[in-house]
C-alpha cells in the first residue's frame, strides 16, 4: 500500500480487518501505518500474465 498499484493507505485497514495481524504482534497505526516499524504487507499474485500496474 502507498506505491502506484494501491495508493490509499486507508485501504490496508480492509485487510487488516480480514486477517487479524494482531495475532502475530502487528497492529495499524491512526496513519495506517504497520507498527512495528519493520513489519510488511503485500498482495502477491501467481499467474503468468500477472504484471506490476499503476492507477491512473
């Protein structure tokens, strides 16, 4: 979240909500930031014409 694929922060706290990171020590911060600091999130697509896009 933040680079040109999903610029909206705001949309991390959907899948915080989906899969209770909590559970594992993460939480999000009030600017939907990750906390601790060095913790990361990303959504991951396998397929052969998967391809790394912007929003427009």
């Amino acid at each position: 979240f933040g680079y040109p694929a999903c610029p909206n922060l705001e949309d991390r706290a959907k899948i915080v909500e989906l899969l209770n990171p909590s559970e594992i020590g993460v939480e999000l911060s009030d600017n939907y930031m990750l906390v601790p600091e060095q913790s990361t999130d990303a959504i991951v697509a396998h397929h052969p014409q998967a391809k790394y896009f912007d929003v427009d």
